[in-house]
C-alpha cells in the first residue's frame, strides 16, 4: 500500500470528510474508530441478548419446566413476570439464585418453595 494516495472519505463513525492514506481506512482518527468498536462491541452484546430472548419466546413451556437449572429469562417466562421482578425477588431474598460465571441460575426446586412459604 502506498502512502502517497490521499482520498477523501467520510468517517464511519462521526460523519466527517477527512482524508485517508489508505484504502481500507474507515475512521477520521483514532478517537473514532476507538468509539466506533465500543458501539460495535455493543450492538453484539444487544444482539446476543435478542438473540437469547427469541430463543427463549419461542421454548415451550414444558422445556423449560423439564429443566432443573434455569436462567433469569426462563424463569420469568415459566412464571410469567418481568425479568425485573425476578431480579427484584433475587434481591430481596426470596428467590435463591447462583452465579455461575457472569450468569444468574436458579434452581426450579427454589422457585417451587416460593409457593410452598406459607406467607406471614
Ligand atoms: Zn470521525
């Protein structure tokens, strides 16, 4: 590649026109294409979780209920409340969850007790 082309090309990520040494460059600096990865990097991370909740919309139910071990999505589809209450009851105490890594599990038996407590 040769270092004397000079082409005028406009930032993928701030929408300026600035010019290029190379054919392959995408990004006015440095600064840009720093925040254009982190924006990538989001936008998988987003994905992935999509991705994960389609999965889970489309399980049937019996699936998940054949499974001892259950992530925080499964288990608020099971019991049919928001993944914020789930982690809501997580956080109060009422519901027993374990860290597996970066994910949340928690045992279906544990979810069965919440309906066994006699309440006050
Ligand atoms: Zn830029």
């Amino acid at each position: 590649m040769s270092s004397n082309i000079r082409i005028q090309r406009i930032c993928g990520y701030c929408g300026n026109e600035f010019e290029a040494r190379t054919t392959v460059t995408q990004f006015c600096g440095d600064a840009c294409a720093k925040k254009a990865y982190k924006a990538k990097q989001k936008a998988a991370k987003i994905e992935n979780s999509n991705q994960e909740t389609r999965r889970i919309i489309a399980m049937p139910i019996e699936e998940i209920k054949a499974n001892e071990f259950l992530t925080i999505p499964e288990v608020s589809k099971l019991i049919r409340i928001s993944r914020r209450t789930v982690y809501r009851l997580i956080e109060k105490g009422e519901l027993k969850a374990g860290k597996l890594g970066r994910r949340t599990i928690i045992k279906r038996s544990d979810i069965d007790r919440i309906f066994e407590q006699p309440k006050h």
